[in-house]
C-alpha cells in the first residue's frame, strides 16, 4: 500500500465514529496506488493447450499441402474428409455439406452438443487463392519464428487454430454449452457462393458468431471489416480482319479503354475507405482480329452498402455512354459480403477477448482491414460477431504467406478460453 493512501485509510479509520463505512471503500478505491488484481492464467486450459502444440502443427502441416484453391473439387474433398474425420473424433456429429453453386467441394459441418445454455457458431475456410501443384512448389516449412505455404494463414491457420481449441475443451471434459457449431466454408475466397445460404441460417439459429480469420500483426482480433463486390464491365463490338479491313471492326477492347479512363482517378485505389481496383482484363482471342468483346472486373472494397451503390452507378452511367461507333456497354455485379461495422457488440465480445489474453500477460489490440469475411453476414442477420481470431500472420495470397509460431499456444489459448466464457455468458442477439 503507497504511503498516500496508508495516511488515507488511517484519517478514515481514526473518524469512523462520524463517517460511515462506505466512505472507506470509496477513499480506498480512489487511492492513486490501487489497481484491480492482476487475471490469473487458467492452469488447466495452458496445459490442455500446450500439449495439442505438436498435433496443431503437424495438422497445419498436412492441410497446408494439399492444394485447395476455391472451385478444387478434388483438394478441398481430400481435405474435407480428413477433418470430417479428425471432428467426429472429437465427438462431434459430422456432416459433409454439398455446395451451393457448383464447381465447389462440400463444406464441412461439426455439432458439439453440451449441456449449457449458450449457441455459438465459429466459422473458417479451407478454400485458398491458389492453383493446382502450389502446394507441391512450395509446400510446408518452418523456421525458427515462422510457418510458410499456401493458405497457412488464411485460412488453414484458422482452421487448426479452432480445432485445437475444441480439442483441448474436449480434454477437460468442457461441455457447459447447448452447442457449438463449426463449419469450414467451402469458398470464402470468392465471397462464399458455396454456403453462403447456410451462413445465414447458421448466424440465426446462433448467439454469437466467431471467425478464424487470421490476426494481424504484431497481435491483434478484427473488429471492423470492408464489405466486398466485384462489378463487371462488358463490352460488345464487332470482329474484323485487323489488317484487310479494320475499318469494319467496332474495337470492344479500346471502347472498354475508355470506360476505364472514365473512371481514373474517381474512387481511391487504396487506404481504410472505399477502394476500387481493376482485377481481371481480358479481350480478344487472336492477334489479327479487331476484338469483339472484352471484359474488365472492378473488386469494390466499402465501408457501407451505400458506398457500393455509389460505385456501382457511377459504372452504370458511364456505360450509357460509348467513344467507339456501334459498340454496347453491359455492367453486371457479383453477390457481395456485406462490410463488418465495429458496434456495441463487436466491443464486448473484444473487450472479453482481451481480458482473457490479459491472463497470459498478453496485450490484444483491436484492427480492421480491408478483408472481407463470413462475419459480415453473421452480423448481418442479427448475430454479435468477432473476427480475426486465428494465428497471426501476414502476406497473405502472396507466395510468402507466414504465421508467427509464437502466437500459435497463446492464439489457441485465447480461443479455447473465450468459448469458455462465452458459453457461461453468451451475448443476446440483436434480431
């Protein structure tokens, strides 16, 4: 106790005749030195945890290198077995979900049924950015202070991340909640075509949501997302010999030259707010024909539904309106993941996040990228939602993509104890 408010206590001490005993508390809670006590480790969870470290990686190792880039049937069926079967040892109630839209594999879908009160859905992805033979290029590896390959953090991280924390639950015989529902996304890479119907009953049939999407560096959970389309630009023209007779043509790529100089310099291209990025060109097919079609995709990033809207108008009214003859101008747009906006409820899920990162001595920041993800849509239908909560790591859809080993036990940790609490204290939905 500081010597200040030792002299504190003892003038109320020699008074109390006078004053009553609350006038204690508040002199004592208002002394200078005072501090809440320090959160202590939960011992039990450490070691459940610690001891799934060699299982989580060599996991992370065999997911890493099978290849399964959005729209591989036959990588992200291999892997989707392998979990299936890895869940329903665990004493889940398995179920391998067919896709949505086709040209995807199956999700995968796990129950954990308790005898709590609380619903909590987690989701994460096994579909990454990556063709066919990346894994084989580059597979898995490990140096002294990272993990490397494709998709090892987003969002095969993840995925383990999850899996070791329901493991070492399962260890300590942690069964006080209704259920926990865990489904892997067959395709989250391109906006969840796959599922994304399933999300949305899942999130209503649910209390709280939490994604495994990994955290940024150096350790922070994500509690704000951009929301995600892609609007396409279509041009019609009309095919002539680019040598005899180019005259006759109606060039579809120089008119869609032009629509895109339209928009230069119109939307930011970078920063926290909306952007808009060229992504995908394409025109012609032979290098003597004049081009009667081409084709641009624009990926719009926004920080509300109104910001698309903007976007995707401004596209529109441009396309009205052509420099090149006897060519038309068609704008379509791809279902979009709806933008993650930081809230009340996103606040206390993370504030209960990091109290419990706080029993490892650890500090967890709060950030928000441009990453869209399944969260969007959970807090769409009304349920609270936290982001970010799988390893950190960084470069991601790059051919360096990590994860930081030393977040895995802590990021584990976190995991396993934040659907502790929550299962004892689960937020109320908003819908």
């Amino acid at each position: 106790m500081s010597r200040a408010l030792h002299r504190g206590v003892a003038v109320v001490a020699r008074g109390a005749s006078q004053r009553p005993v609350l006038g204690l508390c508040a002199l004592v809670l208002a002394g200078s030195a005072w501090a809440a006590p320090a959160p202590h480790r939960d011992d039990q969870v450490y070691r459940a945890v610690e001891a799934q470290r060699p299982a989580t990686l060599a996991l992370l190792k065999d997911l890493v290198n099978v290849d399964s880039g959005t729209g591989d049937v036959d990588g992200g069926t291999r892997i989707g077995k392998l979990l299936l079967q890895r869940l329903r040892a665990l004493g889940a109630e398995v179920h391998s979900v067919p896709a949505e839209a086709p040209d995807l594999p199956p999700s995968v879908l796990a129950t954990f049924t308790g005898s709590g009160r609380a619903r909590i859905l987690v989701i994460a992805h096994f579909d990454t950015v990556f063709g066919p033979g990346t894994a084989a290029a580059r597979p898995f590896r490990m140096d002294t202070s990272r993990a490397y390959g494709p998709g090892v953090g987003d969002e095969k991280g993840g995925v383990v991340c999850a899996f070791a924390a329901l493991a070492a639950l399962e260890q300590l015989k942690f069964h006080d909640f209704a259920k926990i529902t865990f489904l892997i996304d067959n395709s989250e890479e391109r906006g969840s075509p796959g599922s994304m119907n399933l999300i949305k009953n899942l999130a209503r049939e649910h209390d709280v949501e939490f994604n495994m999407e990994p955290g940024d560096p150096p350790d922070a959970i994500t509690v704000w997302r951009k929301g995600s389309s892609s609007i396409e630009i279509a041009v019609e023209g009309r095919a002539a010999h680019a040598g005899m007779a180019p005259q006759d043509g109606r060039n579809a790529a120089l008119e869609l030259v032009h629509q895109l100089d339209a928009l230069d310099g119109a939307f930011p291209t970078a920063g926290d707010g909306i952007t808009v990025n060229l992504t995908l060109l394409n025109a012609g097919s032979r290098n003597n024909i004049i081009p009667d079609h081409a084709q641009a995709t624009l990926n719009v990033r926004f920080r509300s539904p109104e910001q698309f809207e903007q976007v995707l108008a401004r596209v529109e009214a441009d396309a009205k309106t052509t420099r090149i003859a006897d060519t038309r101008v068609s704008v379509s747009h791809g279902v979009a993941f709806p933008p993650l906006t930081e809230n009340a409820a996103i606040d206390a899920l993370a504030a209960r996040a990091q109290g419990i990162y706080a029993e490892l001595g650890r500090s967890l920041a709060k950030s928000g990228n441009g990453g869209a993800s399944e969260s969007a849509v959970a807090m769409a239908e009304g349920t609270p939602a936290l982001d970010g909560l799988g390893f950190v790591g960084g470069d991601f859809h790059t051919d360096h993509e990590w994860v930081d080993l030393a977040s895995v036990t802590p990021r584990v940790y976190l995991f396993a104890r934040l659907l502790q609490e929550t299962a004892k204290h689960p937020p109320t939905p908003t819908r």
